[in-house]
C-alpha cells in the first residue's frame, strides 16, 4: 500500500518585508486595480504561470496585502495603508496586522508571545503541529525575519518622528517634557514645521505673533503646533501673574507709606 505524501499546513514562504515590496510592484504597475493573477505574477518578477510565482501571490494574500476574487488580485486597503501610512501610529497598526495575519504565524505568536525563540524552538513547535521538517524551517525563518522587519520599522519611524518634534513640544513617544524655565528665559524659538515667527512686522503689534509654515502642516505637525501654542498659553499666564503679584506688593507698600 502506497502511502501518501504529508503535506504541511499553509505558510507564507515570503518574509513580510519581501512581500510588501512585491505587493509595492504591482501597485506601481496598477495601483489598486483588479487584475489576472498572471499579470500580477510578471508585474513581481516571475513568469505568467510558475509555481514560484503562484507561492508569492499566496503570500501576499497571506499578509493580506492583496485581495482575490475569480482568477484576479487587487492591492488590498491594508497595504496602501502601509505604504502611504499618515502616521507612525497608523503603519504600526498595519505592520501588526500583517504580520498576525497568516495562520502559522498565529500559532507560533500564540504559543510564544512577544518573544522570538530560536529558530530551532520554532522548528521543533511546528513539526509537532503537522510540519515537515524542511517546511518548518522554512516557516520559522519567515516568521523571524517578519517579526524583526515590523519592530525595527516602527522603532525607526518612532525615532524619525521625534527628531521632526520642535523642542518645545513634549515628546509623543515617552520622552519627559523638558522642565519650565522662566518665562523670560524660555525658548520660544521656532524649529521643524515653523518657518519664523512674524514679530513687530507690519500690522502686528510687539504683543502679537504670527506662524508661518513651509507647506501645508501634517496631523502630526499640528499636534506639535497646538503643543508650542500650549507652550505659549502658559508663559503669558505666568507673566500675568507676576505683574498682579508685583501691582498688589506695590499697592501693600503705598498702604504703608505713612501720611
């Protein structure tokens, strides 16, 4: 009796990384028009009908970076949500659902958490879940290589996103506001986004302040203009309330000036 042979459970034989790159391809070639899996195949480097080709489209799919209906792909919400993300916040989001998308994936996140084992841990879980050999080690490298590409990637935008950060501005990403100074020696020079502050120019009196950006202000560029306004809000109050001390310490002394 012949046996037949195993056949391990369905995995992305591409690394995320990998795969957002090819689904970047046919992006470029049809943006997110429906199109014959054999075109999407040449549009990524590989012939009309090859296997390899079809293990690509299968990834991608895996990811959910494209969608199918009837013989045809699409570039999925998803990924042009990677690609064109408008935040840090909004591509973390995407990466993390990417990534937890395919099903071996999720066995493996399940069993190990956040923590990435060696490979040879990852290996020995999945051929006691159905994998073969070869296909585990195949699997277990994918998955590494994905989870590392999506931490390094929203570490890094992280970092981008608070060297753009004017100075006065607290950090979004857990770094302390800097302590107060006085209000007279606070910096209130204009960095990032803001071009210059506009001061004593014509039809803007001493007292008042105009901003002037480079172009049109992102979400995250407004959020930093609110927080140097805040800034602002609370050197005035705090000069406020020196001159009221200083008018009533003045009014307190006259009371005292003998007649």
């Amino acid at each position: 009796m012949e046996l037949k042979k195993s056949r391990s459970p369905a995995y992305p034989s591409l690394s995320l990384d990998a795969a957002i790159a090819k689904a970047r391809e046919i992006y470029n070639s049809y943006n997110t028009a429906f199109v014959h899996r054999e075109a999407a195949a040449v549009a990524i480097g590989y012939a009309p009908t090859s296997g390899s080709s079809f293990g690509a489209l299968a990834s991608l799919s895996a990811y959910g970076l494209v969608d199918g209906r009837r013989g045809e792909v699409g570039v999925s919400d998803l990924a042009i949500q990677i690609f064109f993300a408008e935040s840090e916040e909004e591509r973390a989001e995407a990466l993390q659902k990417a990534v937890s998308m395919p099903p071996a994936f999720g066995l493996i996140s399940d069993r190990f958490g956040e923590h990435i084992p060696p490979a040879k841990g990852i290996e020995d879980f999945l051929c006691r879940n159905r994998f073969t050999p070869p296909a585990a080690a195949k699997a277990a490298k994918s998955y590494i290589t994905s989870v590392k590409f999506v931490t390094s990637t929203i570490d890094n935008d992280r970092k981008e996103s608070a060297a753009k950060m004017p100075e006065n501005a607290a950090s979004k990403v857990g770094a302390k506001p800097a302590q107060t100074q006085d209000a007279d020696e606070t910096n209130t020079e204009p960095t990032g986004v803001f071009q210059e502050w506009a001061r004593g120019s014509a039809g803007i009196s001493d007292n008042d302040f105009r901003l002037l950006a480079k172009n049109k202000p992102s979400s995250d560029e407004w959020h930093d203009i609110i927080a140097l306004l805040e800034v602002q809000a609370k050197i005035a109050e705090r000069r406020e309330e020196a001159q009221a001390q200083k008018g009533e310490q003045e009014t307190k002394l006259i009371e005292h000036i003998p007649e």
